[in-house]
C-alpha cells in the first residue's frame, strides 16, 4: 500500500510547491506531481487488476474514527486509474488555458493548490472503507471543487452557481450520513464490509438504506432529479476544472454506487427497475435540454447528465441481470456501464478543452456569436468533431463501445418465459434509441454553428490553433477514442476482469465468450475502415489535378447575403422544440422593426429548465420564507445572544439530571 500512499504524498506537494513558485511555473509543478504520482498508481491497480487480489492496509486514528481499513480491490483499481489518468490530462491542459490569466491577480497558487488536493482527495476516497473519513474525504473533495469553480468570481452568475453547487452538495452529504448512521447503528461499525450483514438481506430496511446512499451518490453524479446544480456550475468553471469535474470527479458518485451493488450481493429486483427507470429518465432529459442550449459549455453540462444516465442505464440492466439469473445480461450490463463511465472521462473533457481553446482565442462560448471558427482553429474544430462523434456513440469512436454492450444487455434480457422483463427491455431499447439520436442532433447543432459558416461577430482575439501542450493533450485523448473505437474487445476484457470480482463465478464464465465475438466485431470495423481510407486516397489521387469550379451554386438570384442570413442555434433546434415543448420555459425577447427604413431589429430567446423553474425555485423560495419569519432572532444584541446561551446551558443541564 505504500506504492498507493506515497503518490498522494507527492500529487500533494506539488501544490504546496506551486505556492512558493512564479505563475508560469505553478502550473507545470502541479502537472508534473501528478504525473509522477499517476505512474506508480496505474502500476498498482493494473497488478490487483490482473491478480484479481486486493490489497488492504489499516491505521488508527482518534475518536470517533477509530481503526480505518484501506483497501485497493479491482473495482476501486479501476477508479483510481481513472482518476490518475484523466487528472494528469486535465492539470496539462491548465497550465497552457491559464496563461490568459497571468499578471492579473487571479491567485492562480490557492488554484493549483486546490486542484492537487481535490486530485489526491478523489483518488483516496477509492481505497477508504470507513464511512466517517471517507465522509471527511468527501468534503475535501467537494470543498476544493467549488474554490476551483468559483475562480473567474468576478463573473456575473459564478457566486450564485458556487453556492448551488455547494449547498447541494451538502444536500447529497446529509442523504449519505443517514444512509451511513442507519447501517452503523445496526451494525455497530462504521467499516463498509462490516455494513453487507444489513445490505444482504434485500428486506425493504436494505432497500431504503441503498436508496438513501444512492441519493447521496446520486447528488454527486447527477442523476434526475438531483442534477440541477450542474449546468450552472460546469458553465462558471474554466475550462480545465470543468473538464475534470465532469470527467473524472463525477465519477467518484458512480464508484460509490458501485461499491454498495457490491455490498448488497444479489439485489431485489426493485431497486433495478427503479435504477433502470431513473438512469433512462435522465439520459433523455439531460440530451433533450442540451439540445436547446446556446451556452457551449452548457451543451456539455446537459450531455454530462445524458451520459450518467447511460452508465446508469447498464448499471440498471447489471443489476437486473443478477436479480433474473441471466448471466450475459449482468455482465454485459456492468461493463457496458463500467467501460461508458471511462469512454466519457476520455471525450468528455477532449470537448471542454476545445471549448476552453474557443473561449481563450475568442472570449466567448455562446454559439449564436461563433461561427467560422474551422479555418482559423482547424486543430480544435477537428478535435471537437471527434469528440462530437465519440459522444454521439457513432462506430468508430470509443462512445460506441460503452453503449453497444448496453443494447447488447437489454436484446439478452428479451425472453419467453419472462414477458414483464421484456416489455421492460423494449422500452429500454426505445429510450436509448431515443438519446442516441437527440445526442446526434445536439452535437451536429453544436459543431455546425460554431465551426462552419461564417462568424456571426468580431471576436476579442485572434482566433488560432492551441498551443503544444493542449495539441499533446487532444492528441492523447484522440489516440484513445479510435483505438477502443476500433478494438473495444480488448477494453471488455480489462473490464470484464473488474466485473468478474463483484459478480458470481457462474456470471463471469462466459467473458471469454463475449471477448471472442467483440474481435469479429472489431475486425468488421477495421475491414470497413481500411476499404473507407482506400476510397478516399483513390478519389484525392484522381482528382488531385482537377482545379475547382468557379461556378457558384444556385443561390434564388440573390447574392448580397450576410452573415446574419445562416441558421443559429436557436432556428436549428427550433423543430425539435416543438416536439418536446413541455419540457421547456421559453421566453422570447423582440426588438420589433420601427418606422418605412428600420435599421435594426432583435429576436432573443432564452429556455429555462422546467424541473428548476418549477420545482427547485418553489422550494428554495419558500425555505427562504421560513427562514426570513426569524430574522428577528438576529438582533444585534450582544446581551440577547448571552441570554440564547445561558438559555441553552440551562436547559443542557436540565436535560442531563432528567436522564
């Protein structure tokens, strides 16, 4: 376990380092601690992954803690090399986004700091198996994040979402301390093996009991109804930090819910169906409302949640799978979710640093001003491209993988002798049919707008191609995107051996099945792939010399067009809106034409999530109502305050000599 301590010892102290150093060296001494430390942590998980033996360490520490265990089993390996790999990508990408904001005071050393610390507090949290530190851990966690969103404070919005995500945070705290409480109360400890006695026993206490933690996991994830802080937050943040926390730190709520499946052993079929419900709820809610968005990084928000649902979605259909005693559908069910969960921490954060790159050349992220954008920043237009098609779970593209093992669950879980399952399996097919396709219409929207066609308004900047570190980077995350793409049954194979350890032995046979057709499958996609690349070489070959028309296409007669005469992002999504208008609150804002010559005119629409609008402002208003009937309480009065205390020691003491 040394080989797991030590490199959060040294992630660590390249914060503390970065502290004393001048702001261009802040950045690469967090990088390069990360670095160093990401090297021995892969090593370690890889020996427990391939061994399938855990590693285990105790220490003891004060009141009310006590004696903590620390383990390293497959399931947290997999994490932690998550965990390294995407934050080493993240910490180098922010040494090169961050330089926009040197000499100007922005206290980028407390930054760097803190975006060591929350890198050590995620990977810890995967070895802890005592619930009051990984409590503590969790804080540090949370509380580190929201210092690293809430950098550009001088952003109209950052605060107000700072404090959203805070507050819900805290909210997720509190489902899972009772969650914790119940299970140590039965228990007598507050070890997590110790809490599998209760968990087991699939009784509606245990249910309740996971419920509670999943919630609290949930929070963190962002499944329905509980995503709310999300978009807000991952549009305050810059870029690197975005990337990280829906990339890598998000997933720290998946690993939770992992490791209580886990605990639980078979579950009741209750909580898949309910899972499998929430998980597809929210893989459509989150696409849908991503369609409409104009804010890129909003877009992205919103694809996050989609992408939670889908992990969600196998996890589900996992858990169904042991509850049937349908071993294909279990297995396919978990890998399709383990492996999504590491396929969105690859593409997700390649499509916030393309956006990080457009922000930092152009000064905005609003899609309805951007435009053009592919000749001038070719590098990140094709960056962004791949990771649209990765998101959007086209062949090819490792997106594709995650979600094909998740239908290939669902058509194994279709049976005679089972017809509720199958009605439920069909509806399931229909649902991420459905996200698939919105997925495609977001990311088609979202590319086309800001990269084709001609520049809506003048930028701030120059735009132009990244710099050598983020070029690394993209091509690093672009590397991974087609090699799993094309050879996803070598990532089943590292997953199948994570699942093999939490599944029963009966389950885990058949791995070595599934491996076998995913290599026809991958060998089909190569085939297909190498007779594209000949085509497409023969048809530059031969048309090589052939010099373009300069004959222009048929345009009604009308050739004084300008830039304002191309689709925006609003009249893109225009259709689609009218098809699921419940889902939103749109408002529209009209500068109306005046006079025979007008000289200007405006439309401006804004959409509004429904469930915040609704549901979330409604609650939060009347909290506040509450609250504001005892402002009196707070008057200022330091002999009142004295009297409050006097008050509550008397009352102490009474409440002792009454027991």
């Amino acid at each position: 376990m040394e080989l797991f301590f030590y490199p959060l010892a040294v992630i660590v102290s390249g914060g503390l380092i970065s502290l004393f150093l001048p702001e261009k060296f802040k950045g690469a001494a967090v990088s390069l601690a990360a670095g160093i430390g990401m090297v021995p942590l892969v090593y370690l998980s890889l020996e427990v992954i391939n061994s399938g033996n855990a590693m285990g360490a105790a220490a003891d520490f004060s009141y009310p803690i006590g004696t903590v265990n620390f383990a390293i089993d497959p399931l947290s390996s997999f994490f932690i090399i998550l965990i390294s790999l995407m934050s080493f990508i993240g910490s180098i990408y922010s040494m090169e986004h961050t330089k926009m904001y040197h000499g100007k005071g922005k206290g980028l050393s407390s930054h760097f700091f803190f975006l060591s610390l929350l890198i050590a507090s995620m990977l810890l949290l995967a070895a802890v198996q005592n619930a009051l530190l990984f409590l503590v851990v969790w804080e540090v966690m949370s509380f580190s994040s929201y210092l690293l969103m809430t950098f550009e404070n001088e952003k109209d919005g950052v605060y107000k979402a700072g404090i959203n995500y805070l507050i819900s945070m805290h909210v997720g705290v509190i489902f899972l301390m009772s969650g914790f409480a119940v299970l140590a109360v039965k228990t007598g400890s507050y070890d997590f093996n110790s809490f599998r006695s209760v968990l087991e026993q699939g009784d509606l206490e245990s249910v309740g009991i996971f419920f509670l933690i999943f919630a609290g996991f949930g929070m963190k994830s962002g499944f329905i109804p509980l995503y709310t802080w999300l978009p807000g937050a991952y549009s305050a943040a810059p870029a690197h930090v975005s990337a990280i926390m829906s990339g890598v730190m998000k997933k720290t709520g998946i690993y939770g819910i992992f490791r209580f499946i886990v605990l639980m052993k078979i579950p009741p079929p209750e909580i898949a169906f309910i899972i499998l419900a929430i998980s597809l709820i929210t893989g459509i809610t989150g696409v849908a409302y991503a369609v409409v968005q104009k804010d890129l990084k909003r877009v992205l928000a919103y694809s996050s949640i989609e992408n939670i649902g889908i992990a969600g979605t196998g996890m589900g259909l996992g858990l169904l799978g042991l509850a049937y005693g349908k071993p294909p559908m279990a297995v396919l069910g978990f890998t399709g979710a383990l492996i999504h969960v590491f396929n969105h921490s690859i593409f997700k954060p390649l499509l916030f640093f393309s956006v990080g790159n457009i922000f930092a050349r152009t000064g905005s992220v609003n899609m309805e001003k951007l435009g053009g954008l592919i000749k001038p920043m070719a590098f990140t237009g094709l960056s962004f491209l791949i990771g649209s098609l990765a998101v959007s779970g086209l062949p090819f593209f490792n997106g594709f993988t995650g979600e094909f093992m998740i239908y290939w669950s669902m058509f194994s879980g279709l049976s005679k002798g089972e017809p509720f399952l199958s009605i439920i399996m069909i509806v399931s097919l229909a649902g991420l049919a459905s996200i698939g396709a919105m997925a495609i219409i977001c990311f088609t929207r979202a590319f086309s707008i800001t990269f084709l066609g001609s520049p809506r308004s003048s930028y701030d900047m120059t735009p132009e191609n990244p710099g050598l570190a983020s070029r690394l980077v993209f091509s690093i995350q672009i590397f991974f995107i087609v090699i799993i793409g094309i050879f996803p049954q070598y990532v089943f194979m590292f997953t199948g051996k994570i699942v093999s350890s939490f599944i029963p032995a009966g389950h885990a046979a058949a791995i070595p099945g599934y491996f076998s057709a995913l290599g026809s499958l991958s060998s089909v996609l190569f085939i297909f792939l190498a007779v594209v690349s000949i085509l497409f070489i023969a048809r530059f070959r031969l048309l090589r010399h052939r010099a373009p028309s300069s004959f222009k296409t048929w345009d009604c007669g009308y050739q004084a067009g300008n830039t304002r005469m191309q689709y925006t992002g609003s009249s893109f999504a225009a259709p689609f809106m009218k098809i699921l208008r419940p889902l939103y609150s749109l408002t529209v804002r009209i500068d109306r034409p005046a006079g025979l010559f007008p000289d200007r005119g405006g439309y401006d629409s804004t959409v509004e999530d429904n469930l915040e609008k609704r549901v979330i402002y409604p609650v939060i208003n009347g909290l506040n109502k509450f609250l504001n009937a005892f402002t009196w309480i707070q008057s200022g009065s330091t002999q009142q305050y004295i009297m409050y205390g006097l008050l509550f020691l008397i009352a102490t003491v009474i409440w002792i000599m009454a027991a």
